[in-house]
C-alpha cells in the first residue's frame, strides 16, 4: 500500500467516524433535556463561573463551580464527564425540555446548533474536575462568547471532539502531499516490501550497565532490542512493568546524547512516565507539553506554562497576563455589550504581545530540554511546529516513543510522525497491548471500517512484519497467580508468570485485615443465576433507545453487601474498586455507594485501563434468557476488567448465562475455568437487603 493509499483510506474511515461520533451527540441533544442528561452523567447543571484567567498563549481559562442558589450540595455531580473532554457551555433555561423528532441535520448543523444550546454557546476542554470545581480551557473561537455566561445559571455538556479529527485529517493530507517518502523510518512503516538493516547479533551495542538493577531478563532484552532496532514493539501485559521498561530507554537514549519524544493517547499515559522520569533526569531537560491543570501535582514542575512564568523573562509576561485578567473584570462590572466589545478589543491587542515573548521563552525551554512529553495531539502544537519555521533545518528529536500504542487510532501515531519528519527521527519505539482496550470506535454500523480504525499501528506492524520487531515482557508483579492464569493461558499463549512476591498475595496479608471468608480467596463469584437478578434496559425508563444502557439493581445490592463485608474485615476504601461495563450500572453503584462511602472508586472498564485496586468487585450486568451478553463478548474488554485486582477478584454475574455461550467461545471458556478454580457463592436475597 502506498503512502497516498493509506491516507486516502484512513481520511475516508476518519469522515465516517466523525458523522456517526457528531449524530450521536446532536440525537442526544435533541431528545432530552439537561436534567435527564445529568441523570445519564452526560451533563452537568446548576454551575456558575467562578472565575477567568489567562493562560499560555493567553488561553482563557474558566473555573466553575456549583450554583449554590439552586443547589444546596456543594458538590458537583460529575457523572462520565472527565479530564479532556470537549464541552459546550451554555445558559441553562428554566423548564428545559426534550424536543424530539426533529428534522435531521447536517454534520454542520449537529456541532454548531443543537437543542437547549443558542447560538452564543463555548466550547472548550476539560483540564481539571473534581467534586468542587470545574476548569475549562476554552476554545480561541469562542473566548468572546464566553462574557455572555457571567453571573448566569449555565450547564456543560459532552460533545464529539472535532479537534482531534481535524488534527488526524491535516497530518493525514500533509502524508499525502508527500510526492516521495522522506525518510526510511516512515518508508518502513507505510511499506511492508520496504527492507533495511535490522538488528543483528554483529552489530548490536549491549548495555553494559543498566539504571534500574530490579530488571528481569525480558525487560532487559527489549531494553537492548530497543536501542538497537530501527522500529520495536514493546509488548506489556497488565502489571509486567512496561513503564519501567520504557524509563531505562529514555535513560539510555539520554545517556547517549540523544533528543526524545515521548507521547501517549491521553494525558494519564504521558502523566505516569513523566511522574517516574522525576529524578531520574535532569529538571531542566525535562519538559511537558500540555496545560498544567491537566497535571499530576508532582509534575507541574515540568510544565512549559509552569517553567516559562519563572524563567528571566517570565515576570514580564506575569505582568501582561494580570493586565490581562484585570481588564477582563471590568467585563465582569459592565451590562453594555458594546463596552464589553471594547474592552476585548483591548484584551486581543495584549494577548498578541504575550504571544510573541512566550514563544522567544518557549523555544529556549523545548531547545535546551533532552525529553519532551506529549500526548499525541499534543505533539502538533504550535510550540514545537513553530520552532521548524523560525529554525529551518532544525532537528529536535532523534527518537519517538508512543507508549499505550494499542488504545490510539493509527492516524493519531502519524501525528507526531509527519509533524516532525524534518527532525528525520532515526528509532520509533512503541509499547502497549494488543489484548487490552483498543481505541474507543463510536461508528457501529460499519463493520469494515470500524475494523480498519480498530487496527491499531501495532497490529499493522506485527501483520506485516511477524514478531521481528516484537518483545513480550512476561513477570507480571501486579496480581496473585490465580487472578493472572486465565489471561496468561487464553490471551499470551500461557508465558506470563507470576512474579514470586505476588503470586500467592491475599487480601488477609494486608494490615489490620482479619482472616475471614471474604479475605483468604483471590477469586470469588456471586453467582446470580435463577432470575432473581434481572437485568433492565434505561431505556425502558425513558422510552428512547438513544441512551440505552443496562443495569442490575439486585447485583448493585449485592456489590454493596460485599463491600460491606471487606470493610467489617478492616480493608480500606481506597484498597476497592468496582468495575461494571454499563456507564448505566456505574450510575446506579454510584448513587447507591458513595453517599456513605466516599472515597471508592467507581468506574467502567475504560476508566480502569491502566489502573490497579487491591480487590476488584466487577458486576456483569447481564443476566437474561435470551442468552445476550452484550459488551462481555470483548475478550480485550473483560481482560482490562479482570487485570486491575491485586489479591482478590470477586465477580458478579450470572454464571449459568456465560457457560452456555455460543457467540464467544472466550467467556464459555473462562465461565468454565471459574467453576473449577473460583469460590462460588450462592446468594440470598434476603441477607443482602
């Protein structure tokens, strides 16, 4: 395929994408109003703003917080609203209602006017929400708009992220403008005919010292691999130190002088290396590209916004900035939309000057720094693109690392690729998962295409290329071996191995935590079968499939009475996850559970890629005799969920309804591996209400 083809492919499938991503949210817009929404977690009501600051490149920055006129909590409810989602922001109406069977609209029409949001609606992301607050960056297009919402009732709601498409889209046009490929690493990744030296034991440099002593033999080999190949895929399963991995290469690569990209699809994945490259690189050549409000505390130190307010001439931008901030409350104090229209006027004019002494600031930092971390849509930023067109012939990085590979779309991975193909980047490395979570597809109606975006860059690769550029890491140091062995038999051909200082790990080693029956098993299965645990469809309590999703009333009570349980036995809150792959199940443990137990965590399975709990109690929902089981059928899916516990994994579901699966021979098989090796539990409904 050439690397016209492969544009021309990827943009068809992306256009597709965005129409069914963007008719999903404009459908849901239009039948509900925002209370029920929020009630879905796809909404938040009853805020106000609290206040308006600028921020690098004189982005307007939006701090909201609840309305405490109309809502006596002064917690928000959150919902599925998380850090870097796209919002609009509008006045929220009094007796907002549904105006369903509207007219279809154009891709156009579904992102610029939907029901309950006028004209004068902002857009922006998400860069930090918690139970108290809300801060929004907002888009440039819509920094004005955003005067209309002062001292307002508002509401936010979750849109497709168009951004992101139309990143994806200009790199992908940029692949195809290419009359020849520039250089041999992308020549390598676009054809599979395309030959260069690879490794070989004649020329291969071994590391004579590593960094991290506690290495296994696995993780050394894709160490050495790594250095030496032009292309390597780091194979992590769950808890086999992928990470750690990855912090020795950049160690390495450091050590020879080399210049690095790191990035990752989201702002976590990026976080978490950037979070264990503390110390182990120098302040001052380490550097994070990305607004700081979407940082771990402990990483704010890296921050370009953070590291150009304290350089030389940062006072001098603090000054302008505060100019800035000053002007815009007398916004604040004027009912005039003309004056309001002045006095922004004003503002444009001094965000212009910030923007010319941030940019002599920034390109001393990303110049002077050894390692850049980015996500991959970050990697396009105009910070780093500017640097090619005031430096012609610059190259700023010898070597990309793209770390959770298997969750990004494969055009996301050409972002940084084409963006810095003048940098002729000599080594591509990247690390993931191919049986975890792939990138979240909303296009359902389309199985070619939905297949060609799930095919992620590893899969491509490893399909083209065989294991050649492949090394699995295979001691896992996360789980008990029991939790471990069914993934490790069905998933990665029985290699993975328990390391021994977890293998036999149960929740009773713990401090302070008794010994009882619900502490000395690494597996449990409440068994619901029998009908008295029925599944039920949201959408028969709305009359409206658009927000479809099911729940289980009788195993969220049973969640509950397990939960109970472990804390009686003395494990903590924090020590427990609940995982349940219905954003409608999640909606129901959370108004069940965290009015009196706060600091659980409550998540989908997406949310906990990634992610470790002592113990995991996963409800399955389903349990029907139609025999549909729905999500469950994603082996990739089940085993992020069945991954995340460390000594104990007590499951919930009807176990009779996944012995007699013929759709997924993956669940009859574990159904089966369960009954043999998990301690099966019966309940009664009357100890559990």
């Amino acid at each position: 395929m050439s690397h016209k083809e492969l544009s021309s492919n990827f943009l068809k499938c992306l256009e597709l994408e965005k129409f069914a991503d963007i008719e999903q949210t404009s459908q849901l817009l239009k039948s509900f109003p925002p209370k029920k929404l929020a009630q879905r977690g796809l909404a938040i009501i009853n805020l106000q703003i609290d206040s308006i600051k600028t921020g690098l490149g004189g982005r307007t920055i939006v701090e909201l917080q609840n309305d405490l006129s109309s809502n006596n909590n002064e917690f928000i409810t959150i919902g599925d609203i998380r850090t870097g989602d796209i919002v609009k922001i509008d006045k929220l109406k009094p007796n907002s209602s549904s105006t369903k069977n509207k007219k279809s609209k154009s891709v156009e029409d579904i992102n610029n006017n939907d029901n309950n949001i006028d004209n004068e609606f902002a857009e922006g992301v998400i860069t930090r929400i918690s139970l108290t607050s809300i801060i929004i960056t907002i888009d440039e297009s819509f920094e004005e708009k955003i005067l209309n919402f002062l001292n307002v009732k508002i509401w936010i709601v979750k849109i497709s992220n168009s951004i992101t498409y139309k990143r994806m889209e200009s790199t992908l046009r940029k692949l195809s403008e290419f009359d020849t490929i520039p250089n041999d690493l992308l020549q390598l990744l676009i054809s599979k005919d395309f030959k260069i030296p690879l490794t070989t034991t004649s020329n291969k440099q071994s590391i004579i010292k590593f960094n991290n002593e506690n290495l296994n033999d696995s993780q050394k080999f894709a160490i050495n691999f790594s250095l030496n190949s032009p292309i390597s895929i780091i194979h992590g399963p769950p808890g086999t130190g992928k990470t750690y991995t990855i912090i020795e290469i950049i160690q390495q690569l450091v050590s020879k002088g080399e210049r690095i990209l790191v990035c990752g699809p989201s702002n976590i994945s990026i976080d978490t290396i950037l979070e264990r490259l503390n110390g182990k690189i120098p302040n001052d050549q380490l550097l994070r590209i990305g607004h700081p409000a979407r940082l771990l505390q402990s990483n704010l130190k890296h921050s370009l916004d953070i590291v150009s307010n304290y350089s030389d001439e940062g006072q001098l931008i603090n000054d302008i900035k505060k100019e800035i901030e000053s002007t815009i409350k007398k916004i604040k104090k004027t009912r005039s939309y003309k004056e309001k229209r002045a006095i922004w006027t004003n503002v444009k004019e001094l965000k212009k000057e910030l923007k010319v002494r941030e940019k002599k600031i920034t390109d001393q930092l990303i110049l002077r720094a050894k390692v850049i971390v980015a996500t991959l849509h970050g990697s396009s930023s105009r910070e780093l693109l500017n640097l090619y067109n005031s430096n012609p012939g610059i190259k700023i990085f010898d070597t990309l690392i793209i770390d959770e590979v298997s969750q990004s779309l494969e055009p996301q991975c050409w972002i940084p690729l084409i963006n810095h193909y003048k940098s002729d980047i000599k080594k591509l490395i990247l690390a993931g998962d191919n049986k975890q979570l792939p990138p979240t597809i909303k296009l359902d109606k389309n199985d070619k295409v939905k297949a060609q975006l799930e095919t992620t860059l590893f899969d491509r690769l490893i399909a083209n290329y065989g294991d050649s550029f492949k090394n699995l890491l295979n001691i896992q140091y996360r789980m008990n071996e029991k939790i471990m062995k069914f993934s490790s038999k069905e998933l990665y051909n029985d290699e993975l191995k328990a390391d021994e200082s977890v293998a036999k790990i149960l929740p009773y080693d713990l401090t302070n935590v008794n010994k009882t029956d619900n502490t000395e098993f690494p597996l449990i299965w409440y068994d619901t079968q029998g009908g008295e645990f029925p599944e039920r469809d949201s959408s028969d309590d709305n009359d409206n499939e658009i927000i479809s999703s099911k729940y289980n009333e009788m195993e969220g009570y049973l969640v509950l009475y397990h939960l109970k349980q472990l804390l009686q036995d003395g494990l903590n809150q924090s020590d427990i996850g609940i995982i349940a792959p219905y954003n409608s199940q999640i909606s129901f443990l959370k108004s069940l559970i965290l009015s009196d137990y706060p600091d659980l965590e409550i998540s989908t399975v997406d949310g906990f890629q990634g992610r470790e709990k002592e113990i995991i109690i996963l409800s399955l929902v389903r349990s029907n005799d139609r025999g549909e089981i729905g999500f469950l059928k994603d082996e990739r899916r089940l085993n992020v969920a069945i991954t995340r516990a460390k000594r104990q994994l007590c499951i919930i579901g009807d176990l009779e309804l996944m012995s007699r699966q013929k759709s997924s021979k993956f669940i009859k098989d574990w159904s089966q591996w369960i009954e043999e090796n998990a301690e099966i539990i019966y309940p009664n409904i009357d100890d559990i209400l």
